[in-house]
C-alpha cells in the first residue's frame, strides 16, 4: 500500500472513531484524518441520557479514546468542520466553509439525527426549552434547565425518553411522559414488557400518558420557551422543559447527493462497502442484508457500530471481515439493567421466564422453535446465554425456556 | 502514575502508565492494546473488556460486584481469576498490576 494514499472518515461518533483507529491498526499505510462537526473528542453517547444528564459523570468520562491515542495512531482529528459535498469526481470532499480536503479512500459514519417532532415545525423547536437529545451540546442545553421542581415533558415513550424520565424523577423533577402509540416501547417490545416498564415509571412517580398525540406548543410572548403542550384531545401540559424523542433518522444526504445507493441507509455489504468502490460506510448510517434475519436492517446501536467500523476497517485494506453479529441494545433505567438481543419482528409467540413482580425477567420472541429476540431484565446470565440461542439458531422449547427449573445452559448444544 | 503490564493472548506485553481513577479498559483502548474490545463502553453490560488477573493480584483488587459476576459466569473460557476490566479501577496501588487477555472476546 502506497503511504501517499489518505483515508478520510466522515463523522466521529463510535463508528467512526473506532474506524479511523482500527484502519491503522489493520495496517492502512497512509494519512487518516477523522471529520466531525462537533469540537469535543469523540465521546460516548449511551451516558448522555443516563449518567451526563445526571451530573454523575463528568466531561472527562466520555471520551471514547484519549487525545493521545489518536495521535499514536495517525490519525488527525478535523473536529468541528461540517462535510457538505462528496465530490466523487475529484474525489474530495467539500466542507461547508469552503475548504476541501482530497481522499483515496473514503469512510461514511455520518450516524443519524432525531427525527424532527412535526407539532414543534411551527417555532416550538426553536424554543429555548425544547429539545431533541442526540449530543452533548444537546444535553449541555437540557441540563441548564434540568432542576428540581421543574416541569419537565417528554414526548415519546422510547428508550431514550424513558431513561431521561428515570434520571429526571430521581433529581426531582416533575415528569410527564407523552406517548403517541398505546404502550410505551411499542416498536420493539411485547405488550407485558410496555405494561411493566409503564409500571416501573408510574410507580416512581411520572405522569405516564399513552395514546396521547402532541398536535402542538403554545409559547410565551416573546416566543422564546415552551409554554405548555398541547395534546390533540385538547389537553394542555404545562412544561418548563420539553425533550422530545420520538427516534432516530439516518444522516444518508451526503452518500445520497454523491450517487451513492441509499434506502433508508446507506447500502452496504457484509464488509460494509457501499455501491462506490472507493467508500466504505459503518454505524447509524447504514443498511445492511442481515444473514441471521433474512432481511435489510438498519440498527441504532453502538456495539454494531463499532462492529461495522471494524469490518469497515478491514475492507479498507482489502482483508474481509463479515458483519454477522447479533444485534445488541442496552437501556437502564433505575435499578433495572435491560438488555435487549436480537430483533423481534416476525415473532409469533412470547416466552416469559421468571416474573415482571419480582423485577427479573426475560422475555423470549420466537418463531416456532427458533428465538428470534430476547428482551433481559436484570438477568445477565439469561442475556449472555440468549445471544448464543439467537446467533446459533438453536431450536428450543418453550416449555423449557418458561421453566425456572431448567438452566438455559442445558438448552444450548454441547460444544 | 501506577504501571500496569497486560499480556496478549499471543504474549505480547503493553506496559501502559495510567491515570489513577481511569479503569484498566480504558487504558487498553487508550493503549490500543488488542483484545479488548469494550463494545458496552465500560457499563458492565457486554463481557468484551474480559481479562485475568494475574494470581498475585487477584485478592489485592475489590471482589466484583454481582453484576459483573453474573457477565464473568457467561464470558468465553472464564477462571477463577477472571475479571471485567471495565470494573478494575487502577489506583496508586494497582503499580505493577499483570493481566492477561483471553483467546477471544466474542
């Protein structure tokens, strides 16, 4: 490999930084240099509704790897600087101040972005107490207002709107969860997982709403903050702060501009090459045709992000790596360690092991004899143990799943 | 700051100087020691950052918490020495701490 060559990354979250890392230690010869639009090193994002938003864990905690780590490994960080244009022809890429920067190879990891709440399109989200939360600036912004005795509203019952919920009633605010769908989680989990996550909220104190459409905001004079909610039944919710997290949409605009094949994602192969020869693409961004689903997917998640970033990283210097794990997703709130694997559309049956009532649980999603998800709560044995059942397809029974008295272990092949 | 030695599944050695406070995982990916693989970011929710201790060092760490217990039980090839090091704080005590990386995270 020729040392003159230079391999830009577009987009420092963890697929990034973990492709621009594991680039050079694949071997690529030549520069790198990791773009991201934001000032910070590149950081952790999991924290920023959980421990950041507490205040338990501070700035220094979030980096993903040091400063000094980036520069044993060559890698130059442009932080700060916006890519606007992918020019495939002069095989640059263009920043929105101007400057352009020349590539041999190229590397998408341009994540996603919260998709935008319409009820707030008309002046709310640019209200000085509404909020999407995504990035630190995000959460630096939340945390302003983040004080007991406020009242604080959350729309959308996902994992993101829930762990902010838990963070917030424990630092004691006051908190209303709005939920469009008729449970929360409803997206990704069974109706007896929502019903005891609902629970678990109502218990601790939030005033948790389903089936509760937001139609808009109503502002004070100035047009500055967040009134109150409104509600399509007419309901008014009065808010001091308003974080809406109704999910995620893919950043595919620059791969797409470039003529770069996109679906709801930036297409991508088991070794996550796009449809141009000269760009690879990892994380958010992505979508992919999963071997173990027999479908496309796109994930948020950071352990396939950092997983792509490595099979990415390898492609770069022409080695393959399959993309073929389990996917994983973790969310706490309170006490309780969930830990989702898999993904359960498709399922047609449901296997509890163990009781909501005594806060450990798993929830099995099968398709006949086959375990298509796991959802754990508090039960981390259960969870490793299931990512094997997933990835190795093991035929099971459900009698034995749901019986306490069988240890999953004997469930799995003997090696 | 405290010197701490972690071992390759193949043998080689990463002397790294950490930061008192930093967790041992941290400094491997810090380090770029390979092996390590973090993929939860040190929340105890994945058993890829799995290492053992060496035997001199393993009743001179605090004992691991019952979540990190129930990770180890499930973790590839575990022993009675293994450990999460997204759990192993290093502190000025932990100069010279040995630890060694198993074959495999995954």
């Amino acid at each position: 490999m020729r040392s003159d060559e230079v391999l830009i990354v577009v987009g420092a979250g963890h697929a990034g930084a973990e492709l621009a890392v594991q680039a050079r230690e694949a071997g690529w010869a030549g520069g790198i240099a990791l773009v991201g639009d934001e000032p910070a090193l590149p950081y952790h994002r999991p924290p920023l509704s959980k421990a950041y938003l507490a205040g338990q864990a501070g700035l220094e905690t979030l980096a993903l790897k040091a400063r000094a780590t980036y520069d044993k490994a060559g890698v130059e960080l442009v932080a700060g600087r916006r890519v606007a244009a992918i020019d495939r022809a002069r095989s640059q890429v263009l920043f929105d101040d101007g400057g352009a920067m020349a590539y041999s190879r190229l590397a998408l990891a341009t994540g996603g972005r919260p998709r935008p709440l319409p009820a707030a399109s008309e002046g709310a989200d640019a209200a000085d107490n509404f909020h999407y939360l995504r990035s630190l600036a995000d959460v630096d912004r939340i945390r302003q207002r983040f004080v007991p005795g406020a009242r604080l509203v959350i729309v959308g019952g996902g994992y993101v709107g829930l762990e902010v919920a838990a963070v917030a009633i424990k630092h004691g605010l006051k908190v209303t969860v709005l939920e469009a769908a008729a449970r929360v989680l409803a997206r990704v989990t069974e109706p007896r997982v929502s019903a005891f996550y609902e629970k678990v909220h109502r218990d601790a104190g939030v005033d948790l709403r389903v089936g509760v459409q937001v139609s808009g905001f109503e502002l004070d004079r100035a047009g500055r903050l967040v009134t109150r909610v409104r509600c399509a039944d007419g309901e008014l919710v009065e808010a001091d702060l308003v974080i809406a997290g109704i999910g995620q949409v893919p950043n595919t605009e620059l791969a797409a501009a470039a003529g770069l094949a996109v679906d709801d994602g930036i297409l991508v192969d088991a070794c996550c090459r796009t449809s141009a020869p000269t760009i690879v693409a990892a994380g958010d961004c992505t979508r992919f045709d999963s071997a173990l689903y027999g479908r496309s997917i796109r994930l948020e998640s950071v352990p396939n992000a950092l997983e792509q970033a490595r099979c990415a990283a390898a492609a770069l210097v022409g080695k393959e790596r399959l993309h073929d794990s389990v996917p994983w997703f973790w969310s706490d709130q309170y006490d309780l360690k969930l830990k989702m694997v898999g993904l359960a559309q498709g399922h047609d049956r449901f296997v509890l092991r163990g009781s909501p009532e005594q806060r450990s649980f798993a929830a099995f999603y099968l398709k006949g004899d086959r375990v298509l998800a796991v959802d754990s709560v508090n039960r981390v044995p259960e969870f490793m143990l299931a990512k094997r059942l997933v990835a190795e397809r093991v035929a099971v029974d459900a009698g034995q799943l749901a019986d306490e008295s069988v240890p999953l272990k004997t469930l799995l092949p003997t090696a | 700051m405290p010197r701490i030695t972690l071992i390759e599944f193949g043998g080689k050695e990463h002397l790294l100087e950490v930061e008192a406070g930093q967790s041992v995982m941290q400094a491997a990916i810090d380090g770029m020691v390979p092996g390590i693989m973090a993929d939860c970011g040190g929340s105890c929710s994945c058993a890829t950052c799995h290492c053992y201790v060496d035997a001199a060092w393993v009743e001179r760490l605090p004992a691991a918490e019952p979540a990190e217990r129930d990770m180890l039980e499930c973790a590839l090839h575990p022993q009675d020495n293994s450990r999460l090091s997204c759990q192993l704080r290093v502190t000025a005590q932990c100069d010279g701490l040995v630890v060694r990386l198993p074959q495999s995270q995954v």
